[in-house]
C-alpha cells in the first residue's frame, strides 16, 4: 500500500507541475476534467447521480462547464456570477418539473458540487493568471500537500492531543501545528530557491510563508469537512480513481479550500 501511494502521489505531482508550466488551454482542461470526476464523486456520495445520469446531475455538470468557459474567455466576475445564477435556476427547473423524481437535499447538494468542487477548484487556474501566477500557484499543494505531510511526520512523533478526536482521531494539535510551521518553512524555502528566475516584485521569503502559513490552516478545515461528508454518508473514500489514495476529492479536498484563499491572499498581499 505505501508503494502504491508513493507512486501515485509521484504521479499527481507530476501531472500537476506539467499543468502549471503549460497554463492556459492545458491547465484550464485539465482543472475541468478534475472538477467534472470531483463532482461525479460528490454526486454519487450525496445521492445526486442514482443508477444512471439524470437531468438534476447533468444540470450540475452543465453549470460547471458554462462558469469554466467564462474563465477561459475572461468575461470577468459579473459574467460567471450570472453563469452560477443560470445553473441554480436550471437545477431548480429540473426539480419543478420532474417532481417529485428528487428531494430537497438532492437539489441543494448539486448546487453545492459546482460551488464546493468546480468553482474554488477554478482558483487554481485563476492564481496561475496572476501577474508571477506560474510560482504562486505552487503555493496552493505547498499549502495543502506540503503542510499535511509536515502534520502527519510531527503528529506521529509528538502528537498526543486530539484536534477532533470524534470527526478524525488521527489528527493531533501538535500535527497541526507542525502542519503550519512546516509550510511556512517549505513556502520560505520555495521562495529563495525560485529567487534566481522569479522577476516579480513582492515575492518575497517572509511573504510566501505567510501565505503558506495560512493556507496550511484553511486546508485543515478543507481535510476536515471533506471528512465529516464521508462520516455522514458512510463511505470510506470518495471514489477509486488515484490507487493508495481514493478518489479526487480524496486527495484534493484540502486544495478545494485552500486555492481560494491563496488566490485572495496573492492579490491582496503581493
């Protein structure tokens, strides 16, 4: 089993550094493939895709597609908005007139996949169009990946008290903390060994561990949350797609949370 897991996280990294180097059009169908297998996990653990494809899981996979094309096309925040607002109304359309085919819950969980899935994945594509974007989006699996191997070394070392002891009695406040600190360090470290080729202002050691340190914590609740869903549905992992490691959003729950708030951090801080 840790082989197996070895070489696939070899693997992810891989495909993910060849995605970031390429941008544009490559990144840009990559991250959709991604959202579209997330959201199909998401759907299957809620209920919202049943024996076969129904028109409340197509609508869901309809409005991701649409809010993509405006990142691609860069038609701005006002134009996704509206594309999100289009994909409610088609989910509630399809709720109206095939009722009483689907609950309440249903509906809301697949609006929930295109906002928790498809949207706060996009910021990885949006971080990588960022002015210097080709370096600060590796902040983002430095924040998620990174940190979470730090907390798992440091929990297993020294960890003794349970940070949610009910929800994941694995995780320790001493992993967590080692979590932060180690992502601040690598984020530190990232940024003086890029220093060389990186021309853009602001990018400095001090900077890139702040935004790790930070995004380290938001990808704790990230693991978590993504966590208690599974709880709550009784499933062990989302899906089989990465050997060793479960399924999309197995592996990419942390990074859900935390390409969002990188992203904002990048604008607001650099």
């Amino acid at each position: 089993m840790f082989w197996t897991r070895l070489f696939s996280g070899i693997i992810l990294v891989i495909i993910a550094a060849v995605s970031i180097a390429a941008g544009s059009a490559v990144l840009f169908t990559v991250l959709l493939a991604v959202s579209i297998i997330g959201m199909n996990e998401l759907y299957r653990a809620t209920g919202v895709h049943q024996k076969d494809f129904g028109p409340l899981e197509i609508a869901g996979y309809a409005g991701a597609v649409g809010y993509y094309l405006t990142l691609l096309w860069r038609q701005g925040e006002e134009v996704s908005l509206v594309i999100l607002l289009f994909a409610l109304v088609l989910i509630m359309c399809v709720y109206v007139f095939t009722y009483p085919k689907y609950q309440a819950e249903q509906v809301m969980a697949a609006m929930f996949g295109i906002l928790y899935v498809a949207v706060m994945l996009s910021y990885i594509y949006k971080t990588r169009n960022l002015e210097g974007g080709i370096w600060l989006v590796v902040l983002i699996f430095l924040s998620s990946w990174g940190s979470d191997t730090c907390a798992y070394c440091v929990g297993r070392l020294i960890g003794k008290h349970k940070m949610a002891p009910v929800l994941s009695p694995k995780k320790s406040i001493e992993g967590a903390v080692g979590g932060v600190a180690g992502a601040a360090l690598l984020g530190a470290a990232y940024a003086m060994i890029i220093a060389g080729v990186n021309p853009a202002q602001g990018h400095t050691p001090l900077m890139y561990a702040l935004i790790c340190a930070v995004g380290a914590l938001i990808s704790m609740v990230g693991d978590l949350a993504a966590s208690a869903i599974k709880r709550n549905k009784g499933i062990k992992d989302y899906g089989t797609l990465i050997p060793g490691h479960g399924g999309i959003l197995d592996r990419f729950d942390s990074v859900i949370f935390t390409a969002p708030f990188i992203y904002f951090l990048a604008e607001v801080l650099i």
